[in-house]
C-alpha cells in the first residue's frame, strides 16, 4: 500500500473518532470527509478530500486525483449518487454534487489555483479537464 493510501486511512480513523476535532485541517489545508456508495461495488465509502470555502452555498471540491490520468474513484461514486453526507469538522451534512462548468467553472478554478499553486500543473499532467464540484447544502426536512 502506498504511504499516500496508509495516511488517508490514518487521517479518516482520526477525523472520526475525534468527532472532527482532529483531522479537519492538514496544515493550512481544510478538508472535509465524504460518505459516499461506491458506484460498483455498492460499499459504504468515507474519502478524505480538500476542499475550498468558495461559494456561499456549500464547499468546492475538485477531481484531480493529484494530476493523474485516472479521476478518483469518489468522482465515479458522486456521478453516480449525487446526494450523500460530508463531515466538515465536527459538522456532518447532506450535500448534492454538481458539476460546475462554463465562465462559473473558470472562475472557481482560477480562484484554486491561486489559492493551491500546485493544482496549476493538474490538467496538464492529467490529460483531461479536471471536474470542479460544488457540494451544495441540502435544506433539513
């Protein structure tokens, strides 16, 4: 297993049993934890990801599965059951996943960039446009 794949397992144990006191921020990075269902396999799946305090709405995640040519496999999990739970500290919500696109997805990806530097050389190393995801709040019933 790489060291990467050991952490993230590491960091989501943490994140959860700490009730998000722990974990929520890797450094200077906030990050939040998505439950999602795997799209295959029909498992239950938390992910560590970033994400970005872009819109007033919800957060900002991207797909970039750190430059690879292979989206993560949450992104195929979130195409398929767009509304699902993220912990965001000691907060856990119901979100529904939409893709941003046109001017709006420019603007959210220029705002990454200069916020994350290292996201620049995404697209290019990736080979494929690199989906921005709003995770829009959803309104308790």
């Amino acid at each position: 297993m790489a060291n990467y794949q050991w952490f993230g397992k590491v960091h989501t144990f943490v994140y959860r049993a700490s009730g998000g006191l722990i974990g929520h921020h890797l450094g200077e990075h906030p990050t939040a934890l998505l439950y999602t269902v795997g799209a295959k396999s029909g498992r239950s799946r938390i992910t560590p990801v970033r994400y970005y305090a872009l819109d007033d709405h919800g957060i900002v995640i991207i797909a970039s599965n750190n430059g690879q040519t292979k989206p993560p496999a949450w992104w195929f999990n979130i195409k398929a059951q767009p509304s699902f739970d993220i912990r965001v500290g000691r907060q856990r919500q119901k979100v529904r996943a939409e893709l941003i696109s046109g001017d709006r997805r420019e603007v959210l990806w220029s705002q990454i960039t200069a916020i994350n530097p290292r996201t620049k050389s995404y697209m290019k190393t990736a080979g494929r446009e690199i989906p921005v995801i709003l995770l829009r709040r959803m309104a308790d019933k």
